[in-house]
C-alpha cells in the first residue's frame, strides 16, 4: 500500500499544472499510480485525492468506471481474451481454455509466480481481427492456440519487454510539454471572450 513515490509526486504536480482545475488530472495521475505499483492502491487514491482536493472516495468513483484501472496485485503481464461475439464465434472459448490450460489457473487468476494473470475481456473492438487478445493493453491479432503459446514463450523469456511493458506502464515516452510550447492554463470561470480560432477576421464577418 503506497503513495506516489518522490519522483512521481514530481510528475504529478507537473500534469496537475496542465489544468485549469486540480480534479481534470484525475486520469493520469491514477495512470501514474498504476504504473508505480502495477494496480492502484488505496494509499494512492488517498495521496492523489490530497493532490486535487477531493475525496478519496471520489477519485475511487472516476478509477472503478474505467476496465484498464485494477485494485488488486495483478501479474506482470495481464492477458486478456475478447469473448465478444466476433472472437467468440471464432474461436475465442477454445483460446481462453488453451489459456487456463497452459498457464495452469483460471480465468481471473494469476500464476504463483507473478508473471501472468488472466481475463476475460469485453469487445476489444478488433471484430474483423477475431478471435483477438491484449496483453497489458498491447494487441494480438487471429490469435492461434500456436500463436498464444509462442506469445507466452515470448513474454517469459523476456524477447518482449521492449514492446509490452509491465502492467500499468501506459506509454513508454511519457508527455512533457516545455514552459515556452504550453498554451496557458486558464479558470473556465476567468474566460468571457470566445477561442481565437472561433473568432473570424473583420473581413469575413463584414455585411456583403
């Protein structure tokens, strides 16, 4: 159970200062959280609630309304199996068991060792693509029981980590936009006047 970490809780005030309103960076600094513990704990809501001012209950409410963000210890890698009609109708039952099979757990578990955890996923929106998989959010494609045990040879080997982080790492080049390239951060409530790309020149907003 842990809050952001030294370095992290420099990032985060970074992200929370690309924001009008502290609570807009809700998203990234659960994100940030993720990718500190590999799920997001409870002490980390705390801290990041403490950051936006608002209640840990209310950053809880934004984290469990999104499928990406976990509560619990997860493996290093998370697949997840689409059994959407597309990849179900393709196969995806006959994967998922091969799955449970090889890794020896079921679905929703993990192995003893750490590496890998198993679900079932929703559409994964890759119907033409079925049956289809993610590994930490990283796709696979007409996925063969052949293609599955090669990616779990892969991942366990480690020929994969430059491609698929560890669960929780969203992106390997993290956003930093420098002070002279922001745009300014503005209060909704401090604007009265229009966007300027709203705003037409006086020659094309004059009478015909």
């Amino acid at each position: 159970m842990s809050r952001l970490s030294i370095e992290n809780l420099v990032v985060a005030r970074e992200i929370i200062g690309r924001y009008p309103r502290p609570k807009s960076a809700l998203i990234p600094l659960l994100h940030l959280a993720q990718e500190q513990d590999g799920y997001i704990t409870q002490e980390a809501m705390r801290h990041i609630g403490e950051l936006v001012a608002v209640t840990p209950a209310e950053v809880y409410g934004t984290a469990s309304f999104y499928e990406m963000f976990r509560f619990e210890p997860l493996g290093r890698y998370l697949i997840n199996v689409c059994g959407t009609m597309s990849c179900a109708l393709l196969g995806a039952e006959e994967l998922m068991h091969h799955a449970e099979h090889r890794l020896g757990i079921k679905a929703g578990g993990t192995t003893t060792d750490g590496m890998f955890s198993l679900h079932h996923a929703e559409c994964q929106a890759a119907c033409t693509e079925a049956p289809c998989l993610q590994v930490n959010y990283r796709y696979r494609y007409r996925v063969t029981v052949d293609d599955l045990d090669r990616l779990i040879d892969d991942l366990a080997a480690g020929t994969l980590e430059s491609e698929i982080p560890p669960h929780g790492v969203l992106a390997t080049v993290r956003q930093h936009i420098p002070a002279d390239r922001a745009v300014g951060v503005f209060d909704p409530d401090d604007v009265d006047t229009p966007p300027a790309w709203m705003t037409k020149p006086d020659a094309e907003v004059a009478a015909p």
